[in-house]
C-alpha cells in the first residue's frame, strides 16, 4: 500500500529540467505544493495531464502551491518537453525510480509507471492521494483539494 492523508513525505533530491539538484527539503516550510508521478514524456495522456497543470498553473500559485512533475524520463526528455509545452512548473528527472519507490507507487495495467498525484501542505504532510491512469482528472482532484494545514 502507498503513501496515504496525514503521511508525511519522504524526503528526496531529484536533478530538475536544466540538471540542477532540487531538493524537496528546500519547498517544506515554506510553502504548500502537488507532486504528480507519470509515466511517460510525450505520450497523450501524459502531455495532456502536464498541459492540464499547465493551464491552471496559476490558480495553484495564487493558492500557495507549487507544482512538480516527476517520471523516469532523462533531464535531456524533461528539458525538451517542458519547453516544447511552455511548462512553467518543476519537472524532475527519477531514472531510477528511487524516489516512485519511496512513494511505494505501483504500476498501472502491470507494465506502466502508475500515475499518482499527492497535495503536500507546507509542513510536508499529504493532505491528498489520487492514483488513477486517466490523466485528466489529476489536476481536477489537486486543485480542488484543501492546501490548508489540517491543525
């Protein structure tokens, strides 16, 4: 079973789309943000799922949040596919899968990297979990989701 409401998150550092350490320990205190696993660059689901953030990357600013995107794919891929899209959120290179490890993600249809999306509050704990193939509701479920610390 994955992560659930009320974990917190484990901590890890990814390079980003130009090859530069990110660290999540840098985004917890400061504020609220979504990480979305996917599985693949390119591919229609997951070009629509990033466009999706894309397009309502704003509204998500205006409450606080940030946005972080992460599959296996090299930063080269990200790189491309952040610019060829005008993604204006952080995507993050997980060749190895360690970090979808550390989030116990399975795969989706058996041979798919799963697609899930969690809403982290700015003290790093999960205030939603969403794991579903069908790209166009992440966003959805993320935006409507509370970013206010549960206390």
């Amino acid at each position: 079973m994955g992560l659930k409401v009320g974990d917190k998150i484990p901590f890890f550092t990814l390079p980003d789309s130009e090859g530069r350490p990110f660290s999540v320990k840098d985004i917890i205190g400061k504020q609220a943000f979504v990480v979305y696993f996917y599985p693949k660059n390119n591919t229609p689901g997951c070009t629509k799922e990033a466009c999706d953030f894309r397009d309502s990357y704003e509204d998500f600013k205006k409450l606080g949040a940030e946005v972080i995107g992460i599959s296996a794919d090299s930063v080269k891929s990200h790189s491309r596919f952040g610019k060829k899209h005008d993604l204006p959120f952080i995507l993050l290179s997980d060749s190895n899968n360690v970090v979808r490890k550390q989030f116990k993600i399975k795969n989706s249809l058996l041979l798919l990297p799963g697609r899930e999306t969690y809403v982290v509050d700015e003290k790093g704990t999960i205030l939603m979990v969403y794991n579903s193939i069908n790209a166009s509701e992440h966003m959805k479920r993320a935006l409507k989701a509370s970013f206010v610390s549960k206390e």
